[in-house]
C-alpha cells in the first residue's frame, strides 16, 4: 500500500542511490557480515595422542613443551609429571634440569592457581646447584609478582622468593639490580613511606597518608604474613653474613686442593654470568641497576638510600599492631638491629646528603 | 553455601581498567596501587628486553595492558612515572623490528596519548615516529605512524597555526630530501607534504620548497610525486575544501521548527532545536567567512626560472639523465616545465628545439606532446625559435594524405600556440593552412576556420585578401588593426572608466543647469575648480560610512610572509601594472590638487574629437586624479548597469564577439591538455543515431536514460522531489481500504452535498464511457 508517511520514506529509501565518493571507501551494506577472524594457533583439545611413547626422555621433552600450552590442566599435569620424574630418577634424570627450571620459570606469573602451585612443588625439588646457574630467570618475573593485583600470584611469589633465598640466598641479594629494586618493590608492596622529614621533602606531598592505610587487596593477613616473612628472609640474606669470611673460606678451599693453585679460576662457574659486575657490554648502571656482592656495600646502599629508616620505622608499626603479625614483625626487627648492629646511622646519613 | 563476596579489585588482574578509573578520580589515595604496578611494569619491561625475541605470550599481553594502564594514569603521577616516556621512546627505537605487532601497536598509541596528556611535546613525539616510518619494514607500521604523523601535525595546526613545529617538521623533511636524492624515502616527504596541503595546513613557500626538491632529486618514484604535486596539487586542495564543506549535511531548520511545533514539547526537543539553530548559525558564519587565501604551488615558487632550467637540463635534455624514466613519467615532467614556461613567460630556448624530435604522427601520446609545445609558447618567445616547430607540425600532420584525426589535431595545435605567439607563423604558410578550410572532413574544416579567425584577428595582413572578412579588412584600412610586433604589450586600463568619466561630465552640467549658468562655460575656471574639490571631499566623507557596512574587521586575513619574498621574474618589471596608480589612501596628498589643475584641459573640452584624444582623455582621469571610494562606488554600479543594457538584443552581437575574445585569450592559469588539441576530431566522424539521440537529450555519451516512466509518474516525482504534497484526489484515492469501510457502511447518512457528488460522478461517467473513459 505504501500509504503512511513513514512507509513512504522507507520506501524511497530503498530507491536511493547511494552517494559515491572517490577515494572514500564504499559504504557496507546494511546487511554486511564480517567474515574476518584472527588466529594465532589452533590450539586441539587433545594434542597428546599416544601416551605410551617409549623413552622418558621424549617424554620429557613432551611434557616441557606442554607448559606452553593454552589449557589450564595440561601445564598443570605437564609440571606434575616432571616433578614426579624428578622424584623418581633422582640419579640419572636423563634431562637437563636448568633447561627445565628455565621454562618451568615461565610459569610464575601463570592466571591458574593450580599451575602456580604444581610450579611451587616442582621448584622444591630442584637441586640448588642448577638454580644457581639459571637464577635470573625467576629474579625478574618473582619481583613482577610481588606487586600484582592478583593475590594468587603475589603470594606464589613470595613462597618462590623464600623458597629461592633459602636455597641460593646469597646468589639472589648479590645479583644485577636485585638488592635495591627489590627492597623498592618490598616498600611499595608495604606501602611503607619515607617518614623522614628529610626525604619527604623530595616526595613533596605523596607521602602524607597514614602508613595504617593498606593497599587495596593487599589486607589479607596470610598474603601479608607471607611478605613479611619473605622480607625477613631477604634482610637476612642480605645483610648478615653467613659462613666465615671470605679469606678463610679461600684459604680452605686452597688447602682442600693442596697441590694446585687457583682451581677455581680454571672450573666452570658455579654461581650465574661470573663476569657480570665488570659490565662489559650493557649500558652504564644506576644505582639501582648495580650488582652489591659483598654485605658491608649492600648495608651501606641500605642505609644511604634511607630506606634502613622507611623499613625501621614501618616494621615498628607492623609490631604495634600485635598479634601474628606483630610477632612476625618483631622477628624482620630482629634481623634488621643484628644487620645494621655495626652501621652508624647518622654518620653515614651525613655522608649520603 | 552463598558465595563470597570479592571485593572489585580482588577479584582478577584482569582488573587494570577498575584500578585506572579511579585513580583518575582520585590519584592522591590510590598512589600506593599505582606504584605496586609501576614497579610491576618495570620488572616486565626488564623481562622483556632480557631476550626481546623470545618472550612468552602471557607476560607480552601483561606488558601490553600495563602499558595502556600507564599511559593512561601517567599524568597524574608525574614524578613517579617520568621514565615512561623514555622507556617507550628507546623500546621502539631498538626493538620495533622483533616487537610482537599488538604490543608495537600499544607502544605507538601510548606515545600519541601521553602526548595528549601533554607529558612529551610533539616535537618529540614527531622526531621519535618519524625516523621509524623511514626504518621499518613493517607495512602496517608505516601505515600507522603516518596516520599518527598526520594527525598529531593536524592537531598542533588546530587551533593556530603552529610556526615553530611545522617549520621543524618542513625541515626534516627538506633535509630527507636534500642529503640523500638518490634514496626512495623521500616518497615519505613528498607523502606528507602532499596530504599536510590538501589540508591547507601547509600552503606557504617552505612546503612548495620541499616539493621542489622533491621534483629535482634522483628517485623516480619521488620525482613523479613531486611533479604530481605542482601539476594537480591545487585541485586536489580544492576538491578537498569543496568536499569538506557539502560533506556536512544541511539541517532543515524551517522543517524542524514545524515539527517542534507539531509534536510534544519536551525540555529536550527545545534543547535540541537550539542546537540545531546554533548550527545553522555556525554554518553561515563559516560559510560568510572570508576565503582564506591560497595561493598556488606554482605561483609560490621561488626563482621559476631556474627550477624549470633544472627540470629541464636533469630530466629530460640529457641523452642518458641519472634517473630513467619512462614516458609517461617524462611526459609529466614536460607538462610542469611547460607550464612553468608558459605560466611566468620564462626563456628557455632548447626546450623548444627539443619537441622537434617528438613531433611525428607516429609518437605514442603526441597530441600531450602537442599540449605542452602550445603551453610552452608565450609572447615573450622569438618566433624563430618557435617557426620550425610549427614547420614541422604542418609537414607532418597536415596533409591531404593524413587521417582526419591527424590534420585536426596538427591544425589546433599550430593554432594553440598562434594564439599566444602570433609571429611563429608565416604567410605562406598560413595561406596554406587555410585552404583546408575547405576540407571535406568536419574536424579538419573547422580546425582551419578556427585559424582562419584567429588570424583575421592578430594579423590580417597574413591572410589573402577574400579571406579577411570585411571588420578585419575595414580595421586595416582604418589603421585600427594594426600587428603587434614582438615584445609588444597591451595597455591596460580600468573596466568602465569612461562611462564614470561621462557621467561625471553629465552631472557637473546638470548641476550647472540647476544654478542657471550656461552648461558650457570654461571661463569660470575658479569657480569649476571649487565644485570638484567639494564633491571630492564629499566623497572621502562616504569613506568612513562604507567601511563600516562591510565587514571590515573581520574580513581581513594576515597573510604571513615566511620572511621570503616572491621572487618577481623581469618579465613582470618591463610593465607596471596600472592599477597601482588607484591606491586609495585615506588622506588625500597634495599630488590631488594639482592632478586638477592638469585635468582642466581634457574635460573642459567635451565635445567628442577623434577616438585616440578620447583615449587619452580616459587614462588621464585614473593617472591624475585618486579615486575617492564614492567614485568607485559609481564605477562599480555603472559596469553593472552597462553589463546589464548589453543584454539587450541590440548589444548583443557585440557581447558575443567579447565573449569569444575571452575564450580565445584562455586563463593563463589553466593548463592545455592533450584533450583540447584532439578535441576537435570528434567532428570528423558521424555520429550514430544512438549518440545523436543521446546528445539531443542532453546526456553524456555512454550514459543510458535511467528508466521508462509514465508523464504522469515522472510529473509526481518531480513533485515529490520538490517537496510538495499529494492533490486531495490522490490521497482520497491512497486512503487505506479499512478507513474507508466506515464511511461506505454510512451510505444512508450521506449529505445532500455527498449525495450530489456522487450522483455527478455517476452521470459523468456514464458520458464517458467508464472510469477511464473510452477515448481509445
């Protein structure tokens, strides 16, 4: 009928002609479908087809690149499987287990729960010996975690951390730029200030918040006691020395190996990158990007950057909380004094300003 | 067993953009947040440039969204986040080659947004993308760097003219082009500068420079573009403008002021009628606006002269040039050389002994060839530089051996360029040519009476004497025609002069008519002198009166010189433009007064003497006397009103004879294209019924009528078309079946006047024959 007005304009609507214009694209048609789609990989549900391939050392190789793969399940049985190997052929374990500590690394910063704690597990069974090679692997990805929105992962991280500062500890605080950043990121994950009126100068107005003010998310007692223990342990790595000395533990390895001379030099490292302090090709370091390999530099370097009295003065008010934390805190307070027993603070505060 | 609540940002990492919205609402609480995820992008970062190459796809899609949550919030924490800008810069710089192509995208906007946020100047933003759309292999890459290139200089232009970047920018791009002419990269400059002038973001002396070079350098590629510019670069920033303005669609105001009275009044509606009204008003300021002035690339050049020498001598004399380029390509390069010669009369001799080779019959697309000789060819050219080629021409193409379409397009051509060299041409040659105006063919006949007339115009001597026609052979006797020799110029005068001259003449009479003193008195010179310096200082009064009605202050548009002047060629200095001698200053010198003094002698003698005392009577009324803005006025209505009486059929035969003069001395702007020398051969060939038909109906050829209507049908929609509505009948006729039942079921309630109605319409139809009637 096409009587309405309405009708009528639908109608001449039909039998318009579109407006073509060079050098614009054409209109789509009102009908248009996009076709287009966008893929990566196909990824098939089951990628293993036969499990009952001879050799362990196929599988292996099977399972570590499965911790690639996009479902949740399979990185998480790939990790059990290899730490179940692990387990088993201690002796023998026909795989490098470095290479396996590299990728399995790759996994820490993983969205699944499950994943990070079949990591957890796999990680303990790592010999220490080849963690040390390959420990700034985990370094960056661990310190990545500790601030994450997500609570699962920060606390993956800091059961990696202490699991990692209790095997390698002295490995992890003197490594490239890990001492600083670390305890940068350790404060921020606090929400620990710079209470002095000399630094808060510099900050110029951030710092004005009560330091009870927790982070959003961060207000969990468990993630919070797991950080606070991590941060003992990193304090205590850091700043106490373990062992003897350096000179007598040299003299004692020289007496070990009475006959030769300088042994070491002509094995093969055993700590990571060797010559990394002398810096020979990156781009000249900050002080935060600088390697602190021996105690007394990284307690100086600690106190310099005033982060000896953020820490102090934060942990004081964590203790006067009470309570579990409180007795966790106390513990930090202790290493903290039994660190910086012979440090002269004011002294060394002159010096830095 | 209900589930936990979590709160919003427990919940998943996933949750950046929470985080993000309110830090922008209150960043002074949340600073904690955001330095737990700055160190968190620091340590990804770190990840990431540990093995560029390798990394895994999970910490590359947590870098991506940690940088768009940075970018994002960045400038609320300034202090916190000053290495980001650094970080991105450096991230791009060495790792745009192996960045996975979705975090490369990310990079490059975060760099535009922080911009946006004003963290980073465009300057620096500009000399990080730019190098990278010169390096990168990727396509997409370059795609989008040049889109943001182009709408980060867009945006810097938006408000005002942004000098100091856009001369940064112009610089970078000229040195692109002058350090290395061999590379292709400067395709990119001649890219830019291209688009930047389509958008009349840059239309000063600077980007024509860059152009130049462009034209100049060793790159094929790059010199067709840079040739491409100077050839169609204005039309294109035309087409531009034009678009851009009927691109926005026209609110209807009358419309939607109907509608708002119809429909339900709304706080709303109101509101949106207002804006629409804004619009309108917005629109026609723009549209009143004053045309910002453009000039053309070509008349923007510096030194003409000596870019066409370099065109010249680099692209196309050399027998083995640096660059190869083809034909076509050769072709273009010609045209601008030719154009530029033709557009600033500049010298360049060997050009012309250049085309000879080119002029056979047999040379793949000579009728441009042709174009460009024509184009070439100015006054200022010696004819004997220009006599063999039109030698040539006429040997080769016109001939009673040659096809139609060849001796037509030989005889426009020599026709093109007579009319701007009349002395390239000789009389026995002429007489020659002009015989084949006899000529079977209908392209060739006309082609040789174009001659024929253009002839009898610019030098009839050269014709035979039955061929002058009779206004040529009455000027020749009379002395009035009379061949301009070479270097001769034109003078010029000022359009309706004499008729203000006259009128003046009149009123002064009228006005001594009215005092009773005898209109044709020159003794009472005192008395005369008097008069005219009153009226004179009248008409500065006026002065002040006009100015405000046009709207001046507004209307003036600062044109900024780039503290380079035009450079002027010596061509233009030979001939001072007379109009320069009307400066209108606001305060009159004292030159004024003794311009009277001098004026006495040819006005005080009115009577018409020969015409050449008339003429000189003329020009001493502009060159002795500053016209006061009162005479202009006059002048101005007077050439309306004589435009106005030449279209009187009396006139008009005259009118016609100007029009035809002003298509035979075309703008010198307009370029001649091969189109116009073949354009005649059309005539050659006999049309087809088809085409006849079609040409009657006034469509194009190749165009189909678009469908077969009813009178009726084609009547409606061209009312409809107008916007006027249906009759009574035909919407008492379209009236919906189920309206009309009621009325049909009230037949016993009809009126009189219904009852009437129908009886007539019966009855009428019965004289008809049936509704339709039976007139066959």
């Amino acid at each position: 009928m096409g009587s309405s007005a309405k009708r009528k304009k639908e109608k001449k609507q039909d039998f318009q002609k579109p407006k073509l214009k060079v050098g614009k694209t054409k209109p789509k048609a009102a009908n248009f479908t996009s076709t287009s789609f966008k893929a990566k990989s196909i990824v098939l549900t089951q990628s293993t087809l036969s499990t009952t391939a001879p050799s362990l050392d196929a599988q292996i190789l099977h399972n570590v690149s499965l911790f690639k793969s996009k479902s949740d399940s399979q990185r998480k049985d790939a990790l059990a499987f290899i730490t179940n190997a692990i387990m088993e052929h201690r002796k023998g374990f026909p795989y490098q287990v470095g290479e396996i500590f590299k990728e399995a690394c790759k996994l820490l910063l993983d969205r699944s729960d499950g994943v990070r704690n079949e990591l957890l597990k796999l990680l303990t069974q790592l010999p220490a010996v080849e963690v040390t090679i390959h420990i700034a692997e985990p370094l960056l990805r661990i310190r990545a975690g500790m601030t994450s929105l997500a609570k699962g992962i920060r606390f993956t991280s800091y059961d990696a951390l202490i699991w990692l500062l209790k095997s390698n500890g002295e490995e992890v605080v003197s490594s490239v730029g890990t001492w600083v950043k670390y305890l940068q990121s350790f404060q921020s994950a606090f929400a620990f200030h710079a209470k002095d009126p000399a630094i808060a100068t510099n900050t110029s107005g951030w710092s004005t918040l009560p330091s009870s003010v927790q982070p959003i998310g961060s207000n969990d007692s468990k993630v919070l006691m797991k950080q606070i223990q991590a941060l003992e342990s990193f304090l205590r790595a850091g700043l106490i020395q373990t062992g003897e000395d350096s000179e007598v533990l040299a003299a004692q390895s020289a007496a070990r190996s009475f006959p030769l001379w300088h042994t070491e030099y002509h094995t093969m490292p055993t700590r990571s990158k060797p010559f990394a302090r002398l810096n020979l090709f990156g781009p000249p370091r900050s002080a935060e990007d600088e390697m602190y390999d021996d105690v007394d530099e990284r307690r100086r370097v600690f106190a310099e950057l005033g982060l000896y009295r953020t820490f102090a003065h934060g942990i004081k008010t964590l203790r006067k909380q009470g309570g579990e934390v409180g007795r966790a805190a106390s513990q930090v307070e202790k290493v903290l004094a039994e660190g910086m027993v012979d440090w002269d603070e004011d002294k060394e505060y002159e010096v830095a300003f | 067993m209900g589930k936990r609540k979590v709160g919003a940002l427990e919940k998943v990492d996933a949750d950046l953009p929470n985080l993000q919205h309110k830090i922008r609402r209150d960043p002074l609480s949340y600073q904690d947040d955001f330095s737990n995820q700055w160190n968190q992008y620091r340590s990804l970062i770190d990840v990431y440039l540990q093995s560029p190459s390798t990394s895994d796809d999970a910490s590359i899609v947590s870098l991506r969204e940690l940088i768009d949550f940075v970018s994002h919030v960045a400038d609320c924490y300034p202090r916190v986040a000053s290495g980001f800008a650094d970080d991105l810069k450096n991230l791009l710089a060495s790792h745009h080659a192996d960045l996975e192509s979705e975090l490369r995208d990310k990079v490059v906007g975060s760099l535009v947004l922080i911009r946006k946020k004003e963290i980073i100047d465009s300057a620096t933003l500009l000399t990080t993308l730019f190098p990278l759309l010169l390096t990168t292999a990727s396509k997409s890459l370059r795609v989008l760097l040049f889109q943001k290139i182009l709408s980060e200089l867009r945006t810097a232009n938006s408000k005002s003219t942004n000098h100091r970047l856009n001369r940064q920018v112009q610089t970078l791009l000229y040195d692109l082009l002058a350090s290395d002419p061999t590379s292709p990269k400067g395709i990119w400059a001649v890219k830019l500068t291209r688009e930047l002038w389509k958008r009349q973001i840059w239309s000063d002396t600077k980007a024509v420079e860059i152009m130049k070079e462009a034209a100049l350098s060793q790159n094929e590629k790059v010199v067709c573009g840079g040739v491409r510019f100077f050839l169609g670069g204005d039309k294109e920033r035309e087409e531009a403008a034009e678009e851009s303005s009927d691109d926005d669609d026209t609110v209807d105001m009358a419309k939607l002021k109907h509608q708002a009275g119809i429909s339900k009044k709304t706080k709303k509606k109101a509101a949106d009628l207002k804006k629409a009204a804004a619009t309108v008003k917005r629109k026609e300021r723009k549209k009143k606006a004053p045309h910002p002035l453009n000039f053309s690339a070509l008349h923007l050049l510096n030194d003409p002269q000596g870019f066409a020498e370099k065109l010249f001598f680099q692209h196309l004399y050399p027998q083995h040039p640096k660059v190869r380029l083809n034909l076509e390509q050769k072709l273009l390069v010609l045209q601008l050389v030719s154009r530029l010669v033709g557009l600033h009369k500049l010298t360049l001799i060997q050009l012309y002994s250049y085309f000879l080779k080119f002029l056979t019959p047999r040379q793949p697309s000579v009728t441009s060839f042709l174009a460009s000789l024509a184009q070439a060819t100015h006054n200022l050219v010696p004819p004997d530089a220009l006599e063999p080629l039109v030698q040539k021409v006429a040997n080769e193409f016109v001939s009673e051996a040659a096809a139609a379409e060849v001796a037509s397009a030989g005889l426009n051509a020599i026709r093109e360029i007579c009319v701007r060299q009349p002395l390239a041409m000789n009389e026995t040659l002429l007489q020659d040519l002009v015989m084949y105006r006899k000529s079977k063919d209908k392209g060739t006949m006309m082609a040789a009476k174009g001659l024929v007339s253009l002839y009898r115009e610019v030098g009839a001597e050269l014709l035979k004497k039955r061929d002058r026609g009779k206004e040529a052979a009455l000027g020749l006797r009379s002395g009035a025609l009379k061949e301009r020799r070479f270097g001769e110029s034109e003078e010029g005068g000022i359009e309706g002069l004499d008729l203000l001259e006259k009128f003046k003449e009149e009123e002064r009479q009228r006005k001594r008519g009215e005092k009773g003193l005898p209109e044709d008195d020159d003794d009472d010179e005192a008395l005369r002198i008097a008069e005219e310096e009153q009226e004179e200082v009248e008409g500065w009064k006026n002065w002040d009166a006009e100015d405000d009605d046009s709207d001046d202050s507004g209307g003036w548009i600062n044109v900024e010189s780039d503290g380079e002047d035009i450079n002027i060629s010596d061509s233009d200095d030979e001939k001072p433009p007379p109009a320069k001698k009307l400066r209108t200053s606001p305060s009159p010198t004292p030159k004024n007064g003794e311009g009277n003094d001098e004026k006495k002698q040819p006005s005080a003698t009115p009577d018409p003497t020969t015409t050449a005392q008339r003429v000189v009577a003329i020009s001493k009324l502009a060159t002795t006397r500053i016209l006061t803005p009162a005479d202009l006025a006059k002048l101005n209505e007077l050439r309306t009103q004589a435009s106005i009486q030449s279209h009187l059929p009396a006139a008009r035969r005259k009118q016609l004879q100007v029009a035809a003069q002003a298509a035979a001395s075309r703008h010198a702007d307009d370029a001649i294209t091969a189109e116009t020398i073949s354009g005649l051969a059309a005539l050659s060939s006999k049309a087809t019924r088809e085409e006849k038909i079609a040409h009657a109906r006034g469509l194009k050829p190749g165009e189909q009528r678009e469908k077969h209507q009813s009178t009726t049908a084609m009547r409606k929609a061209k009312k409809e078309a107008e916007g006027k509505s249906t009759t009574n009948k035909e919407k008492a006729r379209k009236k919906n079946f189920l309206m009309t039942l009621g009325k049909a079921k009230r037949k016993g309630k009809r009126s009189l006047v219904e009852t009437r109605k129908v009886l007539r319409g019966h009855l009428e139809r019965q004289k008809r024959g049936g509704k339709r009637g039976n007139k066959g």
